[in-house]
C-alpha cells in the first residue's frame, strides 16, 4: 500500500493561511526534533497528531487569525483531513471493517467542558461536524449507528457516497486469509486528534477516525469518547489520542493525562505515565502503539509513545513543525 500516512499538500488552506500571516513556514520546510515538555507559550498553539496534522493545523491557524473561535478551528482542521480520501484512517476514504464497510467515529469538546460525540455512523464526511452538532444542539453527548445517521439526514448533512478502488481492491485480498493483525505506526489504528488554544487562553479538541482496518462491524474505539480519546478541562488543560483504541479505553487514557497534569506533572510526563501504565498493563504489546498529546493551558505541551515512530505536528506564531514524540520502546527493523 502507499504510505498510509501519507497526505496531500492542501495549497488553498496553506496559502490562505500565510497570506493572514498565520504560518511562516512552509510545509515542506517542517522540522523534526525530539520531544519534550515546553516552557508556556504566549499566544494561540495548535497540536495534532501525526504528519496529516500538517495541513489541519495550518487550516485551524487560518480560522483563529481571521477572528473564528478556538472550537471553530478544531473542528475546521481536523475536517481538512476528513476530505482527504488518500487518507486510510480518517473520513470516506479509510479503510473498511470484515464487512467492507467504512465506518466513523468523532468527538469534539470544548474550554468548559461540553462534548459531542458521533459513533459507527457511514456515508458523511464530516463525523466532526455532527458531533459539534450534536453538543450544541441536543441534550446529549454521544449519538451512534443508524440513530445518529437518521439525526444527521434531519439536520441537514447530507450522505455521500465514495468509492475507491484500491480500498475496496485490499478488502477483497484481506478476505481470503481474513486476519487481523496491528501492525504499531501505520494506519491501521491511527486517527487525528487535535487540541488548541487562542489568544485569550480558551482551549478546545477534536478528534475523528475511520477506526481499524477490518474491525469487527460494529466496533467503537477510543477516539469518540470523551476521557479516552479526548479530553478538554479549561481549569488545566487537553489531551489526546492514538493508536489502538481499545488500550486506551481501559486506562481512560486522555482523562489520565490531564488528571495528572492537574497534580502537578508536566505535559510530557503525563503522557509518559498514562503510557506506562498502558505497558504495564499489557505487557505483550507486540507492536501495538499508542501515543498522547496534551497541552497545558499556559501553552506547555509535550507528548510520550509506547514506540518510536509517533510524532505531532505544531503550529506557534514561530511558524509550524513536526516533532517527534518521547517513547518507551524501539521498534527494530
């Protein structure tokens, strides 16, 4: 397959975003370094994982320098990515479950805590922008499956149907074997999650997924549910997610991180302790990864992996990067 982490460069929302004078770098100009917690940052931040958050960040920096909100950008640069159908783990172009289906997850939160979510829902492209609906519009925070959907058509997105040939074409070579096996750093279990905060020190999250390649049809990972795949507390700070979700479901894994970041840890030593319990819990990984994000509300960040190979994009006023997360173990060629 291609590199399943692979993106296309977006020029409108790179371009619109310099023009505002958001990113001073360009994409292609990204550095990588080795992570560690930060000194608090003055002014907006953006964090998400993965290279693909190149270009949602740099369309979440565009909306907070033309005025939009912190949860506005959140949800409109994860969306970048929703789009991109050269994605494999994210929006229509991800791959399928068993059944040959895509299914999709999202959750969105914001600086004093209200929480959308969407669950096992197919044929919209934007999860995203149904679970912000579903916060501010209902009395609920998580909407799944077919109910979801039916709330979606009556609120007015609508269904698209996509199609692509190379996914369908590996679906059909995965089923004459039919097994499953994660494979740590591919997108296989990857998704985008994304937290930020503005100039006024307002903090939101989102997050979305097309989930596992082959899944049980059905099945839920981490990224829509608040606490595991997200979490947002304006009091302290954002989390989130990665890898497989099932491991992070069982520590509470973003919750953890900023619950520890309230005590007293540091961003990256929060990560580093929410993925050592994942360790010693799980012992027998065998490759299986999972990374946390999280960010401060003075600006700090840091992230921490099971395995080498996580790394987050980061866009300050001093232009926009790559880096490359803090782990636990070494994959081995």
């Amino acid at each position: 397959m291609n590199d399943r982490r692979g993106f296309i460069k977006l020029g409108l929302a790179g371009t619109a975003a310099l023009v505002t004078g958001c990113i001073t770098r360009q994409e292609d100009e990204a550095t990588s370094g080795q992570a560690a917690t930060t000194p608090a940052t003055d002014g907006p931040i953006v964090l998400s994982t993965w290279k693909h958050g190149i270009p949602a960040n740099a369309k979440a920096w565009e909306v907070l320098g033309q005025g939009g909100s912190v949860l506005d950008a959140v949800e409109q640069g994860v969306a970048v990515v929703e789009s991109d159908l050269s994605n494999r783990s994210v929006g229509l172009g991800g791959m399928p479950d068993r059944d040959g289906k895509v299914t999709l997850d999202a959750c969105i939160q914001d600086h004093g805590g209200r929480a959308g979510a969407v669950a096992f829902v197919q044929r919209f492209e934007h999860p995203i922008s149904i679970a912000r609906a579903i916060m501010e519009r209902t009395p609920h925070v998580m909407l799944v499956g077919a109910g979801a959907e039916r709330w979606a058509l009556e609120n007015g997105f609508e269904p698209r149907d996509v199609e692509i040939p190379d996914v369908r074409k590996a679906w059909n070579d995965w089923l004459k074997e039919s097994r499953y096996q994660p494979v740590a750093n591919i997108e296989n279990h990857d998704t985008i999650g994304m937290i930020a905060m503005d100039a006024s020190g307002k903090l939101a999250g989102s997050c979305t997924t097309s989930g596992m390649a082959y899944k049980v049809h059905g099945r839920v990972g981490d990224s829509p549910i608040i606490g595991a795949g997200l979490f947002v507390d304006g009091e302290v700070g954002a989390a989130c997610a990665t890898g497989v979700g099932e491991l992070v479901i069982r520590t509470a894994g973003s919750h953890t991180v900023v619950e520890l970041m309230r005590h007293g840890r540091s961003p990256e030593e929060a990560c580093r302790e929410a993925v050592r319990r994942i360790v010693k819990q799980n012992p027998q990984l065998e490759g299986m990864q999972v990374g946390f994000l999280a960010l401060r509300k003075d600006g700090a960040h840091g992230a921490w992996s099971v395995f080498n190979g996580f790394n987050y994009a980061l866009s300050t006023a001093a232009g926009q990067q790559l880096v490359d997360a803090g782990h636990d173990r070494t994959l081995t060629a």
